[in-house]
C-alpha cells in the first residue's frame, strides 16, 4: 500500500467523530494539541450527520484530509458485505441499518476510517495515553452500556464481528444479588449487571449518586474484576485501561484491583499484577477524549493507506502503536 512520507501527514488535518448514541463528539486537528471539538446531540440520522458534515465543511475545509468514526454498534466492518460500513441491530431505531460511513464519505468526498468507538478509544490510549508503547493493551468503558476493544501485539481485534465485551457472561449470585440483569438480550450478561442502567435499576438511584461507601460499589467491583479475569487469562494484556461514566469514582479502581488479584489466587504468575496491580488497571489518560482522539488515528490510517477500504482491518499499522 502507499505510504506518504511524514512531512506530508504533518501539514494534514484530519477530522474525527465519536459517534455516540446521545451525541456525536466531532474534531478537527492533528493530535491532543491541537484538537477543535464541537458536539452534535443524536437525533434521526439525517439530521445529525447534516450537523456534522457542516462542521466539517466549515472547518480546515481546504486541508481536510481524511475523517475517522468511531461508532456505537453493532457496526459492519467487513469490506465485501453489502452492509460494509453501517450501523446495524442497534437498539436505536432509527439508527438500524444506517451507512454512516458511506453517507459521510460521499459528502465530504474525502476518505472515511471507521470502526467501534471503544476500538477507537483503545487506539487512542495507545498512541497518545495510557497504552504507549505497550503491545498488548485492553480497552474497556462502563457507562451507558459496557463495550470494550483491544489490542494483541500492536493490533487491534476485529473478527468475526467486533469484540462484544460487554456481553460475557459471569457467575452470578441471586441470593447475594437478587437483581436479574438489565440486557434485553441476555439478563445478567456484563453489561446486564454492571452498567450504569444496572446499577440505576438495581439502586434506585444513578451510579453517580451512591455513596463512596455504598455496598453498590462493593458490588460493582467484584462484577467487573470477574470480566477482567477473564480477559486476563484469554487475551494477556501488558495493561488494562477502564474508562466511562461509572469509573469516575476514585474508590472503585482500588476495590477492582483487589478483586481481580482475588479471583486470579496467583495463577498469573507476572510482576505487573503481583507487584504492579496499581499500574496494570488504571483509568484512561485521553479522559473522555480516548474515543474522538482514537477515532483521529483511524483518519490518519485510512490517510496513510488510501488504497484500503474504509474500515479495513489496521494490522500492522504503526499509528496504532
């Protein structure tokens, strides 16, 4: 594929969307310095994306490069499907089966990278954030909903689908937490009882809203360090990076790290967890920025390989490193 010599990629900026189910975070700009950001709120896609291509238009339209979007799923990534490139079973209806990306291409006329807003948010964190220089990195929110994205040897996962984190399923204990799990797919996946929506449901209260030393966060912890055994013991990440919403809770990151070298019981024998627990989990440096930042390392790699279609996997691309 075509490379373009760096000196090029400097006087380019590039556009990025993080295209969220309540908003569209959009960006103009080369990196963390210099990056100009508006918000669209998400309503039908018609009227959002007429929003968003303004911006842009508006924006650097002389040296506009390339855009990148990091979207809420499930999503399409597969070049030869006929649906390459849309939002698809989405629970927002009138999101379901969009060509966000096809749409926004044709009207920039310009080359559009796309793919999850938590694979973006994982390429942000390891080209700006708490991922530099780690080759195996895992990405994970908790918010809305629970998604993550990683990386193994520098490469971001994609698949059969797109890495559905969220949705693992974990022992659940219904006379310690008689909750049954708020996913309408799955009841007491992750995402069923770890969410904020769970934790409002199981509460009565929003996350943000109990206590430090509410029993909840107890609960939370144990849940969510159950995931990132899991995750320790398949994908072996060098860190794991937890961000969103529910993690803006200074006691909670402690509570997890405790848990996970519980339920690990010294199996992974790796001086990162026994030794370094509180540089192995911790929260994003990129804040809420890792999505629409990650999502300018898509832009710049669909920049940098203009022969690859939009979407196309990045293995091997140094922009993700």
């Amino acid at each position: 594929m075509q490379d373009f010599p760096v000196a090029r990629i400097a006087l380019s900026f590039f556009g990025c969307i993080e295209a969220g189910g309540t908003k569209f975070v959009c960006g103009v700009g080369t990196g963390p310095d210099d990056l100009q950001q508006t918000t669209v709120p998400t309503t039908t896609p018609t009227a959002t994306v007429e929003k968003v291509v303004a911006f842009f238009r508006e924006q650097k339209a002389g040296n506009l490069s390339a855009v990148g979007i990091g979207s809420f799923g499930p999503i399409d990534l597969h070049p030869e499907s006929p649906t390459f490139g849309y939002i698809t079973s989405t629970p927002k209806k009138d999101w379901q089966n969009f060509d966000l990306a096809g749409t926004l291409q044709r009207a920039l006329d310009i080359p559009v990278g796309f793919d999850t807003d938590v694979n973006a948010a994982a390429a942000g964190e390891a080209r700006w954030g708490a991922g530099r220089g780690i080759a195996d990195v895992l990405y994970l929110t908790v918010g809305t909903g629970i998604g993550g994205g990683a990386l193994v040897n520098g490469e971001v996962i994609h698949g059969l689908l797109h890495p559905e984190m969220g949705h693992i399923r974990i022992p659940h204990d219904l006379q310690a937490d008689p909750y049954p799990g708020g996913c309408p797919f799955h009841h007491d996946c992750l995402e069923g009882l770890a969410s904020g929506p769970a934790m409002k449901a199981r509460w009565g209260v929003p996350a943000n809203e109990l206590p430090p030393d509410h029993p909840g966060w107890d609960l939370e912890a144990r849940y969510l360090a159950l995931g990132l055994a899991n995750w320790v013991c398949t994908l072996s990440p060098e860190r794991m990076i937890l961000g969103g919403g529910v993690m803006q809770q200074p006691q909670l990151f402690p509570k997890i790290r405790h848990e996970l070298l519980g339920l690990l019981n010294g199996y992974i024998n790796a001086s990162a967890l026994l030794e370094g627990i509180d540089t192995y989990v911790v929260p994003p440096e990129l804040g809420n920025r890792a999505g629409v930042l990650g999502s300018l390392v898509l832009a710049e790699h669909i920049y940098r390989n203009p022969s690859a279609r939009i979407g196309a996997p990045l293995a091997g691309d140094s922009a993700w490193r």
